[in-house]
C-alpha cells in the first residue's frame, strides 16, 4: 500500500506541475489561469511532501516534508478559493483585508509549524510507528484551527462557486457543475484521513483527491473556454450595448438579461420583478420563443403601444448541436418607426399635392370642367379606342348665345355665374365615360363616345332644353335665362368630317355656326350640312 501511494503521490506531483506550467502559459487567455496555476503549483508541493513519508529517513527529513506540505496546503486553499472567486466574478480583485487574511494566517501557521518542536501545540508527537514503520503524527490544537480555517476558506469559495452556477447559464452552467463536484472529492478525501489516520497506513490522500479537482478546473478553464468567452464578453460586450439582450435556456427559462435589457423592461413592463430566473413567455412573444428554422430569426414588433422593437433571435448549440437555448436581441426601433412614418406621411402629402396640381392643370379655375389641355389627348384617346373597338364617336361643341350682351348689361361676375351653371348643367348630364370640357370663353365641347348620330342628336338636344331652362342670379333681383347653340358631328360620319380630331371639331364648329346663322338656342348635325370646298 505504502509503495502504491508513494507512486500515486509523485504521479501526482508531475501531473499538478505540468498542469500549473500550462495554466501559467494560459494566464492571458483568461482571468482564472493565473489562480488555477498557483493551485496547481501548492499541489505539487503538497503531494511532493506527502510522497517520501513511506521511506524510513531521519526524522529531521520529514519534518523539512511536513513543512513542505503544509506550504502546498495552505496554497492550495488560497489559491482554490481565488479560483472560485474568480469563477464567479472574473474582474474580482482582492481587497487589502482579503489579502492580508489569506497570506497572513498561512505564515502563523507555517510559523508555528516550524517552532512545533518547542511548543508541540501543533504536532502533539510525531515519529515511526507501525510495522513495517511508517512516519506518523498526532495533531496537535493549533493543526485543528489550521484545519477550520482551511475548510472555512474552502466553504467561502464553494459557496461563490454555487452563486456562480446560480448566476449562470447553460453555456458554462456544466462547466461549473463539473468544478463543484470535482471540488467536494478533497473535502471528503481530507474528511476520511482525519477521521480515520490508519486507514491508509498514516498517508494523507487529500493531495491525490485534490489532484481529481486540479484537473478537472484545467479541462474547464483551458478547454472548455470557462470564462475565456462567456462571463468576459458579457461584461465587456453585453453590459455595454445599448440593444436589450435576453438569453433563454433550453427549457424556457431566463438566465441572463443585460442592463438595457432590464432598462427597457422596466419601463415597458413595470410589473415584472427580476427577469432572471422567470419563464421566458411572461414577456417574450410566442413568436420569440418559436423554433428557428436555420438557427436565426427576425421580425419587427411592437411590444407595447408606443415601443417598436427590432427583434434578432439566435440558438444556442453545443459542440454536439445540442440546444443549449437562444438569444434574444431587441433594438428599440421606435425613433425610426415613427421617422417612416412620417416620411411616409409627407409622401403621401406630395402625391396628393401632385395629383392636385397634375388635376388642376387640366381643369378650368372657373367650371371645375375639363381644358383644352385635358381634352386634346382625351381626343386622340377617344378616336383610338372607337377605331379599336369599331364603335362611333360623337362630338358636341356648344356656345352660350349672346353671352357678350351678358357681360355688357350685367358685368363679368354674371358672366361666370351664367358660365358655371352651364357647366354644372353639362357635368349633371355627362355619362362616366364622357368627357366635358370648356375650351375657352363661353364655348364647351362633349365627346361621346359609342353615340352615333341620332343617339348624338337626342343628347345634344337634351342639354340645349336643360339649359334653356336655367335662370342664373345676377343681383338686385334679376336672373339671366341662357341659351346655346350646339352643332354636333359623328365619325365615322359623312366624309367630309375628316378622321382626326382636328377634321371632327371643325365639323362640329361648323355645325355650331350653322345653328348660330339659324337663330340660334339650337342643334345641328353637321351631317346635314353640304360639304367644305375643296373636300369633294
């Protein structure tokens, strides 16, 4: 047995020390290389110490082995403990009380370790006992308070191991499960040894549980990234971004929010405590907790009235694409929102303006009617479509009778009152697909598409009695009964119309006149009439 843990001790002691170089190597990669080095380093001397106490040496030689031991001991408490308080916060620094405990009370006990042959308060005995003989000690009171401090120091930094695993989530949660439960092997290893001395022929096993935990935090700290990227990067990068960010475990739970994350939860949603440790779908949408085809989604929302968020969501996977859970990333968009909004609005503005302006330019300022600008490719359009379709096309150009007396005996402003009411008379009359306009000064014109000449006879005559009927206001009590002429022409009509728009008009302005030099307040066909010289 003696032989088998002399064997175990310096197997031990190598492991711890290369361990310790390589985490040294390491200490810029993260904040925990530096502790997990120093632990490293006390446990090579600790099992170093431990590994000649089956070899029957003077006793002077152990006690220099025991002293030894005692100094990777004691290192190797303090150090576990910065490990942990590292762990749990990776910017954690000492304080100068801190420091002075944890470097103070090693060098009283080593102190007293070293002058325990005058006083033997720490060692009661120590010499060969056994056959074969073997090294042993008997404790003495001051190893006992040597040893509550120790496992005091141990139980402070467990217990920030445990608020760490508490604090974190599933991407480095395992990781610290696996150093607590590496952790509590030389806790019980230490237990077994004091409370029984003889069980392993007077050797201390703990440096060899100790060495179970040493490696099981390197694997941790220098493979698995233990806080290399996550803790780091969450303080270095997550609590200064000004996005909310939200992190979910694979079972639907909260495990981390950052400072604008609880920032804009606080003010959207007032009554909810600690997000931390919440069920995700008290505040999150169904829709962000969703399954993410591709591993990503984004979708734009308004989480409450008057927050529009921009919404980024991203799955958690180990190195085996296991979910491990989701991040959610929400950008308050609402500056922006309400910006388009706006800008949408001002465009809308414009093109109603437009068409304002586009509308107005085609119409009469007077009648509301169409212009000629309006009407002379409404023409064109009109003659296409009935050359299309084979379908005739009337034309009517009608012009208020005496209209100049009007003006002379009642002023202007009857004029145009006479003029709108002609107007409003056409546009009650006109079908959709007409087209009325006023060409200028008291003369109109109406295309009638599909009309052929009796159906344009009969329309022209409807609008000449509707509006012989009007009786216009033009002051002091006096009213004005106006009355038009209407001269009409159809294509395809009489040959002498011509097959243009310019050809049709000056039929029907010719027919106008007729009707004029007939005594006007009537319609003629221009049908009727012989044709132009030089069309024969």
């Amino acid at each position: 047995m003696q032989d088998l843990l002399a064997v175990a001790f310096t197997v031990s002691a190598a492991l711890s020390a290369t361990t310790a170089l390589i985490a040294w190597h390491h200490r810029r990669a993260t904040p925990a290389a530096t502790a997990l080095a120093g632990v490293c380093a006390a446990l090579a001397l600790w099992s170093a110490g431990n590994a000649p106490v089956h070899l029957h040496l003077p006793v002077l030689v152990h006690r220099s082995a025991t002293y030894v031991t005692f100094v990777g001991v004691l290192g190797c408490v303090v150090g576990l403990h910065l490990l942990a308080r590292t762990i749990d916060d990776p910017h954690h620094r000492p304080t100068r009380r801190q420091v002075a405990v944890l470097t103070g009370v090693p060098l009283l006990v080593l102190s007293a370790v070293a002058t325990d042959p005058w006083h033997h308060l720490f060692f009661t005995s120590t010499g060969y006992v056994g056959d074969p003989p073997h090294f042993a000690v008997v404790y003495g009171p001051l190893f006992w308070a040597h040893t509550a401090w120790c496992y005091g120091v141990l139980a402070v930094g467990v217990g920030h191991l445990v608020r760490a695993w508490r604090r974190s989530h599933a991407v480095v949660r395992r990781q610290v499960t696996s150093v607590l439960v590496a952790a509590s092997a030389p806790l019980l290893g230490n237990v077994v040894n004091i409370s029984n001395p003889h069980l392993f022929t007077g050797q201390d096993i703990t440096p060899l549980c100790f060495t179970v935990t040493a490696l099981v935090s390197a694997r941790a700290v220098l493979r698995q990234g233990l806080l290399r990227v996550v803790p780091v990067a969450r303080e270095a990068v997550l609590e200064t971004v000004a996005d909310a960010v939200v992190v979910v475990d694979a079972g639907g739970a909260v495990v981390d929010v950052n400072a604008a994350g609880r920032a804009m939860l606080a003010g959207a949603r007032p009554d909810l405590p600690d997000p931390v440790g919440l069920p995700a779908r008290s505040f999150l949408s169904a829709r962000a907790l969703a399954e993410l085809p591709g591993g990503h989604a984004r979708y734009g929302v308004e989480y409450v009235p008057g927050l529009h968020l921009d919404v980024r969501i991203t799955a958690l996977t180990d190195d085996r694409d296991r979910s491990l859970g989701r991040v959610v990333v929400a950008r308050d968009v609402t500056d922006q929102v309400e910006t388009h909004r706006h800008l949408q609005e001002q465009l809308a503005l414009v093109e109603r303006l437009r068409a304002q302006l586009q509308e107005e330019s085609v119409r009469d300022p007077l009648t509301g009617l169409h212009n000629r600008r309006f009407l002379e490719p409404a023409f064109e359009a009109a003659l296409e479509a009935a050359a299309r379709e084979g379908t005739p096309l009337g034309v009517l150009v009608l012009d208020v009778d005496r209209f100049k007396a009007v003006n002379d005996t009642h002023g202007h402003a009857a004029g145009d009152e006479v003029l709108v009411a002609i107007a409003r008379t056409l546009a009650r009359t006109v079908r959709l697909e007409d087209t009325a306009a006023r060409t200028g000064g008291e003369e109109f014109v109406v295309l009638l598409p599909g009309a052929d000449e009796p159906a344009v006879r009969e329309r022209a005559e409807e609008l000449r009695v509707a509006c012989a009927r009007l009786a216009v206001p033009v002051g002091d009590g006096r009213v004005v009964r106006p009355t038009v002429s209407i001269g009409t022409a159809v294509h395809p009509g009489h040959p002498g119309h011509g097959a243009d728009a310019r050809s049709l008009l000056a039929a029907a302005d010719r027919a106008l006149y007729a009707a004029k030099a007939a005594g006007r307040d009537r319609v003629v066909a221009a049908g009727g009439l012989p044709e132009p010289a030089g069309t024969g």
